[in-house]
C-alpha cells in the first residue's frame, strides 16, 4: 500500500467551497474505506443515474465489489463505465448557539474509477479472504473457500484506487461573538 503519494484530482475530484477540509490523503482514505465497507456505487444505466449502496472492501490500492454474475451490475460493470464512489460517517453532531451554524464532524470520500472484473481464481479468492478476516480475523481457515460453481455465480470487480478526494471536519462550534452570551447550550453530541 503506497499511502504516502496522495491520490489523483482533476476538476470533477476536486473540493472548492470547502477545499480547506479536502485532501488527497491516502491513509485517511482508506481507514474510511477498511472501517465503512459499505459505500455507494454510482453510475449511469441507460442515460440515466444509478447509485447503490454495495460492500466495498480494500486490498492494497485497489477496491473490490462483488455482484450476482450476469446480473444487471454485472452486465453494467463489464462495460467498464466511469464509476463515482462514495463513503461518508458522521462522527459528531456541532451544536451551535445559532441555527445557522449547526454543523456535523464527518469523514468523506468521493473516488473515480473503472471497473475490471477479476478472472484468476487465486486473485478471487485471495479477495474474499481479505474482507472475511477484516469481519472476524482468521475466519477464511475456519470456512470451506469457493467453490467453482460458486465462483461463476458471482462477478468480481477492482477498481484502483487514483482519483478521489477525501474531506473531513473536526472541532467545535464556530459561534458568532455576539451569540457567545446567548444562554443556550452548544457543543458536541456524539453521533
């Protein structure tokens, strides 16, 4: 994993309202990424959106999704369309003294990238254990490993890992002067 060469950005990666909390940062990236694995997938079918939620999981620099094989994401997927990516966590709640300033501390990632299918058994299965022993460590030498009729079954895809931006917000309220003597609470709730 080469996390400390920052990922890739071109004007539809990169944040500019709030570009002070965006970065390229790999190791923040993918401590989203192993901590979530539950990322939306989005994409255009037939002119149209698509965005589905999907487990996503990370081996090296590379993202991996599974799907039913000849299913609608399958089929998708092997035409190797431009896909979006996104994680995102709410840590806090920022209460604030005034409505406008009620925010929330969270981590963000946006990723773009194309999908390859995955046709070595070894890399497939290789996959697979990486995410059942990122659930419950040392948990692939407890299961029986896919089987052939189970690998046709299902669709591997990766992605590598090289255009995305992640952002991220910390810290307390950012209150007016004047609204400091209001007699309201503000703060931190746990999310």
């Amino acid at each position: 994993m080469n996390t400390s060469s920052p990922m890739s950005q071109c004007p539809r990666s990169t944040v500019l309202r709030t570009a002070k909390r965006a970065s390229g940062n790999r190791e923040q990236a993918y401590g989203l990424i192993d901590r979530l694995k539950t990322g939306h997938v989005a994409f255009i079918e037939n002119g149209e959106p698509r965005n589905i939620p999907l487990t996503l999981w990370r081996v090296g620099d590379e993202l991996f999704v599974h799907s039913l094989n000849g299913g609608r994401l399958s089929k998708t997927f092997d035409q190797q369309p431009l896909l979006c990516i996104s994680f995102a966590q709410t840590n806090e709640w920022v209460m604030a003294k005034s409505a406008y300033h009620h925010s929330a501390n969270y981590e963000s990632l946006v990723l773009f990238g194309r999908p390859q299918r995955v046709t070595d058994d070894e890399e497939f299965d290789q996959a697979f254990k990486v995410i059942i022993n990122q659930i419950a460590e040392n948990r692939w030498d407890e299961v029986r490993p896919p089987n052939n009729k189970e690998r046709k079954a299902t669709a591997l895809f990766k992605m590598q890992i090289e255009e995305g931006s992640f952002k991220s917000r910390t810290g307390e309220p950012n209150d007016e002067p004047e609204d400091l003597d209001l007699p309201v609470w503000h703060g931190l709730i746990k999310a």
